[in-house]
C-alpha cells in the first residue's frame, strides 16, 4: 500500500541509487503511484554511468513526459526520424534541472556522473507493450551493438 504522504529524502535517493548499482540495467525506479494503471505515473529514476536506455517516444496512446533532476548530471537527448541527434540538454549544469517532452519526440537520456537521479512524471495507464515506440534507428537494450551505441552517443556528447 502507498502511503498518503511520500517524503523525498537524500536517505532515498540513497537507497534508490544502491538498487540500481545492483541491478544489470545500472538503474532503478522508485514508483510512488499506487499501480501500472494509475494516471499519472510519478517515480525517482535512478541511472548510473553505463546504462543504456534506448531512444524512444510515447505515441500510442500520446504521453509527456516530465524529467526532474534530484542529484548528478544527465543528458537529455532527442533525435529526428532518422536518429541525428537535434538537441543536447545537460541536466545539472549551468541552472538547468529538467526538461518537459511533448508527446512523439524521439528521446533518451544518459548518466554524465557515476550516478544520477531524476524526478519523472507521466500519464499512466503502463502498458508495457504500448508504453513506448523503441526508435528502429538503434538497438534495444542488452542486444548486439546496445554497448557500442552508448558509448558512440557519450563521445557525441563529449564532442
């Protein structure tokens, strides 16, 4: 059960953070929502350095989405259709802290210190099959090329 009132401390991030630095994905959420099919999902999203997430967009059924930074630095990236990256934003330095993405956009983010976490936010029903459009121009997480990948758009973002 979730309680009424849900504090965000340095001692869960903390712990968020732990989890995630055991886990084989390098990440970790901490829902505070009830359930997948609460609307709106609201939950910490712990990353550390070496995780991939693959660049994807919420189109079906059309979803924002709200980034937070609570600790570290991340980049936010978006790409076109055909995978160029169109904008860089690094989270955590000089005054900025989040990001808003409209529905449709293709996006993806990536640890630029040991470990981050942001605050995420977005309409819920989760539908795991219909949450995300997983971008064709780059590979899903823990297949062939997923580590290359990362490690192309971190020299990218380096520049």
């Amino acid at each position: 059960m979730i309680e009424p009132v849900q504090l965000i401390t340095q001692t869960l991030l903390d712990e968020t953070l732990a989890k995630a630095r055991k886990s084989p994905r390098l990440r970790m959420n901490h829902n505070f929502h009830a359930s997948p099919d609460s609307n709106s999902h609201r939950f910490l999203n712990a990353i550390c350095r070496g995780s991939y997430c693959p660049p994807h967009r919420h189109v079906t059924p059309p979803k924002p989405e709200s980034f937070l930074l609570l600790s570290g630095r991340l980049a936010f990236l978006m790409f076109d259709d055909s995978g160029a990256i169109t904008a860089c934003h690094r989270l955590g330095e000089n005054g900025l802290f989040g990001v808003d993405v409209a529905p449709g956009l293709w996006h993806s983010i990536v640890a630029l210190s040991d470990a981050a976490v942001c605050y995420e936010v977005k309409p819920g029903p989760y539908e795991p099959i219909a949450d995300k459009d997983f971008a064709p121009f780059a590979p899903r997480e823990n297949t062939p090329g997923a580590a290359a990948y990362l490690r192309k758009l971190e020299e990218w973002i380096e520049g």
